[in-house]
C-alpha cells in the first residue's frame, strides 16, 4: 500500500519530510472515503476529487509536539503545532487542546506567514476594546469546553493562501498524587492524521523515581478510570528510558500507527504514573533561593476508623444507566468498608429516604447485607432536594458523634452525589451554601460528585471547599462506576487527622495552607512559603498529626544547601515565561494563587473578595498566569522574526544575524544584531577537542601538558566545575564512532554536546551541539549553527560564527570557544562534533575543578633525572634542552607523573602545540580517576570534587 501510493504521486520513500505529511493527508480521506458509503451514494464524489476537494479546502496539521519537564511534581509543557494552508486562498485553521483545568496557561506564541504574535498577560478588564490589528484572528479561548477535570484551549486563525501557522502553547500544573501515584496526562487530539507527532516527557525527582508506567491511551469514556481492559502496555512506539533520579518517555507514532489506533486522529490521553522513594518520616523539603516547597506523605500506618454517611440522589434525572452504576460502584465500596468502620445511606428526590434511622450501623455481614437490598431497591422518581438530604445527612452524623462514645481519633465525613441542580425545597445556592455550612460547624468533612452536563458544578466545588472535601465531575457518557469507586478509594482510607506543619515563624514568611483536617492513604500534603533568613544553614520543621493509635509529633532540621542540589538550571524544555527556572518559587506561586481563588470562592463579603482578587490578580500577573482575573492578549512581535522554533529544522547561510523568536513569544529577545565579522576568533592552546584530546597551557613555565581521556559513547564529562564560586559549569557529552582500520582503539569518541551552566548573577544555560544552540536566560531561544548571530543578555554573550565557532562570554571575565567540525563526507571513524577551548579563565576562582579547571590557577614542575637519580627542578630556560630526552617527570601536588614529548595539532588547523603527554587517561595527573569526573547528566553541577548535584 505504501509502496503503491508512493509510485502514484511520483517520490521515493526517502524523500524525506513530505512523505508523512501526504502520507497523513492520503490515508485520512482513504479512511474517511471507505466508512462514509452513504456520503458517496448521495454526492456521487469520485474519491480522488473528493481528496483534492479536502485538500483545497482544510489547513493541514503537519506537525504536533507535546514537550514536557516535569521536575519535583511541577510540570512544565509546551505543545507546538503546525498548519498547512495549500488551498488557493485564505482557510480557517482551528488550535484546539485540552489542558487539565488545575493548569495554568503561562504563555501562548503564533506565527501567521511571516508575522509573530505573542501572548501577553493582563488584568481582565470589563471591557476589552477591539485592535485593528488583529481583527483577522479571533482570540485564543483557555476555558471554551470543559471536560472531567480538562479545559479546552482554543485559538483560530485565517493562514494566507500557500502558506503556514504555527502554534505554541505552554502550561504549568503541579502533579497531585492520588492512589500513591502522580499522574501526568497529554490530551493528543490533532482531530487528523499528522505527519510528525511525537511526545517527549522528561522527568527528574531528586528523592528517586519509583513504579514509573505509561498504561494504554485513554479516550475520553475511559477517563478516570485509568485502565484499558485486557491491555496495560504502552501504547505502540513508546520508548521508556530512566535512571534512579531521571526518566525520559517519548511517544513517536507513524502516520500507519496512528491509523491503527484512531481513524479520525483522535488518539487519546497520553498518560505517566509514578511515585517518588519517601525516606524522612517529615516529608520531602526542597530548598532553593529563598524559596522552599515541603511534601509530606507518610506510609505504613494504620488507618482510621470512618463514621461515613451516603447521600445518594434517586431522583427521575439518574434513570437508566447513571443510578445502575451508581449502585454498582456502592455495592463495591461497601464491600471495602473496615470492621472498625461505621455507616449510613440515604436516598433523595423529591423525598428523603434514611436506610438506619437516626444512627450509623458498624460494619457487619448482615448490615452490609441489609444495605446492598436497599440500594438495589432504590428507584428513580421525582425531583431533587439537594438541601434537605444535607440537612438531612449532617444531622444525623452531627447526632451521631455527640450521642456515642465515639473514638476521637476517627473521621467523620458525608459523600454526596447528584446528576442535577436542587428543584425542590430550597433552591437558592447561597441559602444551601450557608445552611450547609452551619449544619457540618466545621466537624466534619463534605465530598462532593457531579455527574452529567447538568449538575451545577460551581455549587458542588464551594460546597466541598467550604467543608474541608474535595469535588469530582465526571462526564454523563462516562464509566461512572469505576469513577465512584476510583474517588472513594482516595478518600476510603484516612491515615491521619488534625494534621498542623510549622516552621519557625522568624525564618520563614507567606507559607501557603499548613492544617489539614485529614491525610488520606496514596495522597501528598503540599506546603509552600519564602525563607526571611536565607543565610541560615538549616529550617527548623515539626509536624503534629493524630492517627488510630496516639497522637504523633515529628521534628527535624531540614540542612539548607546553599549550591543546592535542587537547582535544576538548565534541565531541557524548562521555559517559565519570566526569566526565572525557579521551579520552587513557581510552585510556591501556584500554590498561593489556587489558595487565594479558593478563598474568594468561599467568601461572601464583597470587600474581602476584592482584596483577594487583586492579591491573586497581582501575583497572576508577576508570574505569567492565566487565571480568573488575568486574560492572554495578543499582540504582533514589533521586529521582524521567522516562526517560533523549538528545534532545529535545517541550516542556512542566507542572511547573517536573523533573529529566531523566542519559545515563550511573551516579548522580543532582547540584543541580537547582525555580526559581520568572520574573522577566525583567537582561541587559547588549553582545549579538549577531537577523540577526545586534552591540552593545558602553562604559560608562566613555557610549556604545555596533554593528556587523552578513553571514554565511552554516552559519558558526560566534567570540564570546568566552578559552580560554588563563579557559578559556572561546563560538561560535554561524547559520541561514539568506529576506530580507523589498523588503529589500537575499540573506537574513537568524540564530543557531540558541550553543556555551559551559569548561575551567577542570574542562571542560564547553553546546550551545543554541531547543528543547533539553546540559550535559556528566562527567555528560551534555539539558533542555528548555520547562522552568523549575537545574542546578548546582562551577563552572557554568545557569538555564531556560521559553520565555523561559537564564543561565549560569562561576565565580560570568563569565555569560552567552541568549535565546530563538520564533515562533508565523513569517514566511517569520523563524526560531527566539537572542540572545547577555554580563551579567558580569570572570572573562574582558584577551587575550579574539572578535567581542564583544575589546572587553571596552578603551576606544574618539570623534572630531569640526573646521573645520580637526583630529581631536579627544571628552570624555564631549561625546558628546551629537555625536548631530546624523550622521557621525564612532572610534579603536580607532590605526584609524580612519568610523560614523554609529543607535537599535538591544535583542531581548527591553524598551530600545532607541543606538550608533555601524560599516558593512561591522565593517571597521577588528574586528581583522582577518570571515572571521578563522569556526571550524571548533562546538566549536573557536581559542586565539589567526586561528588554529584542532579540539577
């Protein structure tokens, strides 16, 4: 078939990019065709007119990419999109995604032809006035459509005859755990078959990834539920890849995979379940720059007992499939109720149906019994009195708890479920608010559930925030029994009560919510706040709780790790909008913002609800959220710029210095201009460069020293570690490649990526590589190697000399240069890579480390052997005479270290260097073992000497 379809429209196989996206474009409307017999009948359409027809008429996505950093539960992800007008005018394209409703929008970039729009967040005003300027485009929706826990974002636009739009989109949510696992979903819905799809998770959690899975794609009738029957693998062309603190997930299916799994390229949700290693019995307190996020989920205790009351709605609304399900899932949970535990049903329409009255029954066979008869009895009939069955429901419990000798340390809490809005009785939100809340006084906790399109989910969310429950809505189409039991298995085991957190009120400020009615069995406590005292070596953390046994009260002192081991700076697909990869500080946002929305949802005083407005309006805006109160304003980039670009698509030499537009398309990049120089920049002598050969330059002792590192394909080694001082960190990553026919190599190795990580006075990150550069200052911008450029921020510069190097300067005291060795027709042995030299090292401190920082600020010795065996210091007018004893001695460190004269060329062909070579990756030379300079990943900035920082 494909063969076939190739032949017909006259290109190979490996033509390259076009093939999927006709391929995607032919075998959609082949699908489409073959299951729409009557459209065909009716129209009498010859299928290949009707394929050209569609092709005229509908925008073509050509590209979909979910890209996703998730780093200690908070997630950051961008969604790029590409669509293809080839009609011959103007076409209507639609960017639809679904986006979890806890999200936050944090930026949103569109490129039309040759014009770029980026999103700007502002207050939300009451009016917004038109703008001439982009009265062609209607204005991207983030809340149009909403789903079981899922917002749709959408944006349309009208794309110029022959030409293309380009989407980007970033969100940020933190991960909440449920069941003991955090669960991260990508809704992939193009709504066609797409030439290149592809999803990239990244994952890095300091405390140890555990129980990592990616079940099956779930379609929306799945939702909740989190299983495929009969299936639990992957979905095809996944490819899972994790180390103990690290994980990489990709999802890269084919135009024909695709066709296998959704005709209509409605393939599903993407979805990665895993958990973290729990060691402190105080939870997990991550530090960094002021800013610290404290997770708390203690396992392996007891549970509670439950004194739980059912208010379940019979009315005529629930007919049919939603009241059968409904009783299927309670027949289950109350199957799973504990000996020690103690319930109650009541049925209410119109009428309100108590099972027990007055009382709740412990938990028996016969009472479990008894219940599930007057559940299978319960018939739907009249209308919905939403008011009295909590009336109803909090009086008995309240009843109950004041009149038995109950535990005081059990939980008390109702589950409430209805498919509709309260038609009988009182039918005023604000009256069963508030007589809600009077009833329960705080004593106990309220769970919400909604069912169907029309349940009135904003009563049933206040209800639930203003009695300490939670609140799900599942869709009226949905599996509603696995759903049920799905939300009371997360609530069905409470482990702890009256759960309080603090901290030293002089060393921290702004902390986010800290008591907590009750922790529940696979759940996490979040707390957030500001540190006051930042120079402080350690935070003081005490934790009281009850459980079924005692109460408990757990304390500690958490260290401060100044360099901490939580700065990720430089992890890839970071992009936060604001100039700040503070994961931390953005968590501690999030949080501070879904608290003061809460707040005001649950006040009913107009002037509190105004200050809170502001205050979430006010920080919405400081971090470049879209909420309630702020909206995303477009507006055209005011320079020229070519489309947004998230990776590297193919180099070229025309026009010298264009500007590439940021990812995050909140504003325009400040400082690039055009460079016209190419002149060959003048690079020092110490280097690391082909397989990969070391040179260090001593110039007070005249000479020079050098030294071969045999890696292995994959290894990131550390060349410079300043992290601690100058804040700057340098590692590279080799690639493998064949040795030479008749060598005395296994292989060859060469450096593939040359990672560049500055934290002083603000934290960037570059990664190289032959083809492409990401600079990430706040602002992420990917430039081609292939283009001359100049990009410059406070701090940092980075020149592009095209095809030939790359300068970056830290500071105006520290640079680097980075060469760059293309071949035109490599050799089997030969591969693209780089060169790494180090042209100015006085902004790095006298600690520096690293195969070549460790050399920067010291002296080595040269020794002869006399005839006596009397080992002489040599002078530097000696050095020269020493060239013809082919064998001698450096002192480094009081270490003696036997080398031999060699002449080694420097790699952009312009000297050759003469250098004392040391044998056997360095030993002696170097501190330690090769194997002491490995890192764990591109971006670790092991602060110390043999030890490891997981950005």
């Amino acid at each position: 078939m494909i063969l076939w379809l190739c032949l017909c429209w006259g290109f190979s196989p490996s033509a390259g990019q076009p093939d999927s996206e006709l391929m995607a474009r032919y075998l959609e409307e082949q699908l489409l065709a073959d299951y729409s017999i009557v459209e065909q009948v009716a129209r009498r359409v010859p299928r290949q007119a009707k394929f050209l027809q569609r092709l005229e008429t509908r925008p073509r996505m050509s590209e979909f990419h979910v890209r996703s950093t998730i780093i200690s539960r908070y997630a950051f992800t961008t969604v790029s999109c590409t669509m293809v007008n080839s009609g011959s005018e103007a076409r209507e394209a639609v960017f639809e995604m679904q986006i979890p409703a806890a999200a936050f929008i944090s930026n949103f970039t569109m490129s039309i032809g040759n014009k770029t729009y980026y999103g700007e967040v502002t207050g939300k005003e009451k009016k917004n006035s038109s703008n001439d300027k982009e009265r062609h485009k209607k204005p991207p929706s983030p809340t149009e459509g909403r789903e079981n826990g899922y917002e749709t974002f959408k944006a349309s636009v009208f794309i110029p005859r022959k030409m293309q739009a380009r989407f980007i989109l970033h969100y940020e949510e933190l991960l909440q755990r449920r069941l003991g696992k955090y669960e991260y979903t990508v809704s992939i819905r193009p709504q066609q078959l797409v030439g290149r799809l592809r999803v990239e998770v990244n994952i890095l959690e300091n405390s140890g990834i555990v129980s990592l899975e990616v079940p099956p794609l779930r379609n929306s009738k799945q939702k909740g539920n989190g299983k495929a029957e009969g299936d639990v693998s992957p979905p095809p062309s996944t490819v899972i890849g994790h180390t103990k603190t690290l994980a990489k997930v990709t999802f890269n299916p084919s135009v024909v995979e695709q066709t296998r799994i959704a005709r209509n390229g409605i393939l599903g949700d993407f979805i990665i379940r895993y958990d973290v290693n729990r060691e402190l019995s105080v939870g997990d307190v991550q530090i960094l720059n002021g800013y610290f996020v404290h997770y708390f989920a203690p396992t392996d205790l007891p549970p509670l007992p439950k004194n739980v009351v059912f208010v379940l709605d019979s009315s005529a609304s629930m007919v049919g499939t939603k009241l059968k399900q409904t009783k299927e899932a309670l027949f289950t949970i109350l199957q799973d109720l504990r000996p020690e535990d103690h319930f109650n049903i009541i049925g209410f329409s119109n009428r309100i149906k108590v099972w027990q009255q007055d009382r709740l029954v412990p938990v028996t066979p016969n009472n479990i019994r008894d219940a599930k008869k007057y559940i299978h009895n319960m018939s739907p009939t009249g209308g919905t009195n939403i008011n009295g069955a909590l009336q109803t429901g909090a009086k008995l419990l309240n009843d109950y708890i004041a009149q038995n000798d109950i535990d005081a340390r059990s939980v008390s809490l109702i589950i409430f479920l209805t498919d509709g809005r309260p038609t009988v009785g009182e039918t005023q939100s604000s009256k069963i608010l508030s007589n809600t809340k009077d009833a329960i006084r705080d004593r106990f906790c309220l769970f919400t559930i909604g069912i169907g399109n029309d349940v009135d989910h904003k009563l049933l969310e206040r209800m639930a925030l203003e009695n300490c429950g939670m609140t799900r809505l599942f869709q009226e189409d949905e599996d509603a029994a696995s759903h049920l039991k799905g939300f009371y298995d997360e609530i069905g085991t409470p482990l702890l009560s009256d759960i309080r957190v603090d901290y030293p009120e002089d060393d921290v400020e702004q902390v986010t919510q800290n008591f907590f009615p009750n922790y529940f069995n696979g759940s996490e406590i979040v707390i957030a706040g500001k540190l006051i005292n930042r120079t402080s070596d350690k935070l003081h953390v005490e934790v009281t709780a009850s459980n079924s046994k005692k109460y408990i009260l757990l304390k500690t002192d958490v260290a401060i790790d100044l360099p901490s081991r939580n700065d990720i700076r430089g992890v890839p697909g970071l992009e936060d909008g604001k100039g700040d990869n503070n994961y931390i500080e953005r968590a501690w946002s999030y949080l501070t913002i879904k608290e003061l929305l809460n707040s005001r949802l649950k006040s009913d005083d107009s002037q509190e609800k105004d200050n809170l407005m502001e205050k979430a309006k006010s920080m919405a805006l400081a971090y470049n959220f879209v909420t309630p109160f702020t909206v995303l304003k477009m507006k055209e980039a005011g320079l020229h710029s070519e489309p947004p670009q998230e990776e590297f698509i193919s180099p070229s030499t025309d026009g010298i210095g264009e500007k590439v537009q940021s990812l995050q398309g909140h504003k325009a990049p400040p400082g690039i201009r055009r460079e016209q120089d190419k002149q060959r920049i003048k690079i020092s002598k110490t280097s690391a460069d082909g397989d990969p050969h070391f040179v260090i330059d001593f110039p007070a002792s005249k000479f020079s020293v050098c030294f071969n590192i045999d890696g292995e394909p994959g290894d990131i080694l550390r060349l410079v570690s300043d992290h601690k001082e100058s804040g700057v960190t340098v590692n590279g990553q080799l690639i493998g490649a064949p040795a030479p026919p008749n060598g005395h190599k296994k292989h060859r190795t060469y450096f593939s990526t040359i990672t560049i990580l500055s934290n002083k006075p603000e934290r960037s990150y570059l990664e190289i590589t032959p083809r492409r550069v990401i600079l990430d200052d706040g602002e992420r911008l990917v430039l081609s190697c292939g283009r001359s450029a100049v990009v410059r921020s406070r701090s940092l510069e980075v020149s592009i000399s095209a095809y030939s190097n790359i300068t970056v300067t830290i500071r105006d005291s520290i640079s680097f240069v980075i060469l760059i060795h293309h071949y035109k027709k490599p050799a089997p042995y030969q591969r693209n890579h780089l060169g790494f030299y180090i042209s100015n090292s006085k902004g790095l401190s006298s600690d520096s480390h690293g195969l070549l920082g460790q050399f920067l600020n010291h002296e080595v010795k040269l020794l002869q052997d006399s005839l006596n065996t009397r080992r002489q210091e040599v002078g530097q007018n000696q050095t020269e005479a020493l060239k013809a004893n082919p064998t001698n001695t450096l002192k480094v460190k009081e270490r003696l270290v036997p080398v031999v004269w060699k002449q080694r060329r420097i790699y952009n062909g312009q000297q050759e260097v003469d250098c004392w070579f040391a044998k056997n990756n360095a030993d002696k030379l170097i501190d330690g073992s090769y194997k002491d300079y490995l890192a764990s990943h591109p971006f670790d900035t092991g602060t110390s000497f043999g030890t490891i920082n997981s950005l």
